[in-house]
C-alpha cells in the first residue's frame, strides 16, 4: 500500500520478489503525477487498486525514471499523459523491437544487451512472456520539466549519474523530496556481475563489488548538491536523508 512522505507525496513500497520498483505519487489541485509506471501490466493495475483503496488520486501523468524494464514495462497500462526523458525514449524505442522467447533472451545476455538478473525477474514477472508491451512514453523532455499540479510543482531534471546515462529524477521542491529511480545505485550492465537465481541471498554481496564510476558519481553529487531536500527515495531501497545518500558511495 502508499505510504505518506507529505500532505501532497506518497509512494508505494519496492516488491523485490519480482523487482517491481518504489512508485512515487505527487498530486497538487488539479493533477496528479506518478513516478515510474511499474514493470508489468499487472503491476500497474495493481497500483490502481492500491490507489483507489488508500483513497488517492489516479494519475493524469506518469513519469518514467530511466529505460529499465521494471521501471518502463508498465507503460502500456497507464490511460494518461505518459512521458520520459529524450534519452529513455529512444532506449525504450529499440527495446520495444526486442523479442521474448528463450533464446532471443539467452542472445541478448551473450551480447551484453541484457544482464541474467534482469532476464529471470522478467521470467518471474511474466509467466507468459506474450503479454510483454514496450512502448515509449507521448513526451520526451531533454534536459528539464516542469509540470505544475495545482499548488505543487514538480520538476523532472535529467541526472544522468552513475546508473544509467538516460536517469531523470523528480524533485518536489516545495515538499523537499526527491525521487531518484535508480540514479544513485551502480552500473548493473556495464561490467559482468554474478546472479544466480538459486543464491538470491548472494545479491546484496555481488552488486557490492560492481564499482562506482567516481567521476559520474562526482558529477552526480554536484547536481544533487544544488537541490534543496530532506527526504529522497532510490528505486528499490527506503527512504533516506540528503546526508545518506552523500555517504552511500563509499
Ligand atoms: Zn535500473
């Protein structure tokens, strides 16, 4: 279920059986904003119980933090204004050409494209990989947007960072929140890493060793440090204080 950050910001839990990401929910007086669609249909639809239960309002825009399928796959489900950044809709362009049985799937591992972690979290989502639609968000953005709610703006600033190249991340100055998505946490697919499905315990230990760029990371910090925030929340982990996330790098 949401949980409440502010009067006017909530966000729903990461589920990591699966990987669905935290959701972000921003609403002023006339909109109310999203943040990541989900990684599924189902997770979407979800996300619409969950909202009308708790008494939140459904979405007039969501807002995708980076290409991810966990983040993006959920698009297709949403019935409003959807948008991302310039660089996570050309990714999700090609992404949407890619087929899903088993050995376009093993393929793409082999060639760097997708990583195994990603490969049997899809495989876990979907028990029937036919019901897999990407599609690219109605607007794309280069650098900045802001979008006025009704007595709460949100601002949508592309960070890049040492994640991915394509991160946006969706700063609510007014309430001194961020979300991040994954724009904090390493580069899952830059370097190979080990995932075995049968050690799940192992994860937390084999992303530890993946290292941090130290210049994106650098220019990352210098970004954040020009926010004003309290609170941010990554796309799978708690919330945490603007001092935290500057200590998290090591
Ligand atoms: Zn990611």
């Amino acid at each position: 279920m949401f949980k409440k950050l502010s009067e006017h910001v909530y966000y729903r839990p990461a589920e990591h059986y699966t990987d669905r990401p935290n959701i972000g929910l921003v609403f002023g007086e006339k909109y109310a904003l999203l943040f990541d669609a989900g990684n599924s249909a189902e997770n979407a639809e979800k996300l619409k119980k969950e909202l009308s239960i708790c008494g939140l309002p459904n979405p007039d825009f969501v807002a995708v933090s980076h290409w991810h399928w966990d983040h993006s796959f959920g698009l297709c489900a949403w019935n409003c204004v959807t948008i991302a950044g310039e660089k996570t809709n050309e990714k999700l362009e090609e992404v949407s050409k890619w087929k899903w049985d088993d050995s376009s799937m093993e393929g793409r591992i082999k060639s760097g494209k997708d990583i195994v972690f990603c490969s049997e979290m899809i495989k876990r989502e979907y028990p029937d990989r036919s019901k897999i639609n990407v599609i690219k968000a109605d607007i794309s953005f280069k650098n900045r947007m802001s979008i006025d709610l009704g007595g709460i703006t949100c601002e949508l600033i592309h960070c890049g960072g040492p994640h991915e190249a394509d991160s946006i991340i969706c700063y609510i100055p007014s309430e001194k929140i961020v979300f991040l998505g994954d724009s904090n946490s390493r580069d899952f697919y830059g370097k190979p890493w080990f995932f075995d499905i049968e050690h799940e315990e192992d994860f937390f230990d084999n992303i530890s060793k993946i290292p941090y760029d130290k210049k994106l990371v650098a220019d990352y910090l210098s970004l954040m440090e020009t926010l004003d925030f309290d609170t941010c929340i990554s796309g799978h982990a708690e919330p945490m204080t603007k001092a935290e996330l500057f200590s998290s790098f090591g």
